[in-house]
C-alpha cells in the first residue's frame, strides 16, 4: 500500500502538477526505479527517475510505503552524486 504525507500531496498539487508530475508517475517510480538508495542520515529510501528529474523520498514499514517528499530538480544528478560522495546516499 501506497500512502502520501500531506506536505508530499500538497507538493504534488501545487509544484509538481505543472511538470506533469502525479501520484501515478510517483507509483511507478517507486514500482521500478532507475536507481534506488538510501538516506543513511534520514533512514529513508530514495527512488529516482533520472528521465523526470525526480527523487522519491519514502519511509517502508513491511509492505506499507510512505512517501515523505519528492524532489525535482533539473540538476538532480549533481544533486545525487554530492550527496553520495558525502555518504549521506548510499
């Protein structure tokens, strides 16, 4: 099961929609990732679509997924590579 916090609706209502980024999109993302890591800060899981430019933030608890956040950024991938070379995303 799938659920989204409110801060992740609200954003995918507000932000995201213009880009044409929605909640099917996210499900898929999640479903198969281009990527998937790991917030060892956060201990959360971080799904990326590098042809979006969106990482997924989410917290899973047996089958439950919780997403927390998305970010879009069109320069996600230098988002990605500093956060691995800190070790915060691994």
């Amino acid at each position: 099961m799938i659920t989204f916090t409110e801060h992740a609706k609200t954003k995918l209502l507000k932000e995201l929609k213009k880009l044409g980024i929605t909640k099917q999109l996210t499900t898929k993302t999640l479903k198969n990732p281009d990527e998937l890591l790991y917030d060892a800060l956060r201990e959360r899981y971080v799904a990326i679509n590098w042809n979006r430019n969106i990482a997924i933030i989410y917290e899973k608890t047996g089958n439950n997924i919780t997403v927390v956040t998305i970010i879009y950024s069109t320069e996600l991938k230098d988002t990605v590579n500093r956060r691995k070379r800190t070790g915060r995303w691994i």
